[in-house]
C-alpha cells in the first residue's frame, strides 16, 4: 500500500520558503491591524460557505411512479424518510461522491 502525501508539493514548496525566511531573518510578521482585517475577511468568507451549504430550497421533480416507491421501500430499509435518501443521492452525485 502506497502512503499519501500529508501535503502537496506546492504546500511544501511554501513551508520550506516560510523556513527559510525565518531562517535567515527576512521574515516579518504582519501587522496587527492587518492581521485583525484578514480574520475578518476569512470569517465572512467562512460564515457565507456555511450558509450557502446549509441552505435548502424547494424543487418539483417529476418523478416514475415505480420509481418512487423503489425508493421508498429502500429508504424504509435503511430507516430513512425516502425525501432525504433521495437529497442525499442528489448530495452524493454533486459532490462527486457518486459518478454518473
């Protein structure tokens, strides 16, 4: 079995830089204003990732008929309401977790 990288070559390409700035004593660190405004700006970009995956919105499919009571007998399997199992597939599907 192959081991995975921890980080890829670019991440350890930047971690050697970072390193080597210590090293010989050109780094500096950034300002504490700056500092404060960066966090600022990566929680607002943090906090609308969230949201925008935590949103739900309300679609109509039509559906076969057999196929919904497919899914339902599977979902009654797996103890699941069949609105869910199929919001999940859909999920499995768009972040590519399934192939279709």
């Amino acid at each position: 079995m192959q081991d995975k990288k921890l980080y890829t070559d670019d991440e350890m390409a930047l971690f050697q830089s970072l390193e080597n700035d210590i090293d010989n004593g050109t780094y500096k660190p950034m300002e504490a204003s700056a500092l404060h405004k960066k966090k600022k700006e990566f929680k607002a970009v943090a906090d609308n990732t969230l949201k925008k995956m935590t949103t739900k919105k309300s679609y109509n499919l039509r559906l076969f008929e057999n196929d919904i009571e497919s899914i339902k007998a599977i979902a009654l399997q797996k103890g699941l309401p069949y609105q869910s199992l199929i919001s999940s597939i859909i999920h499995q599907v768009a972040t590519k977790q399934i192939k279709v």
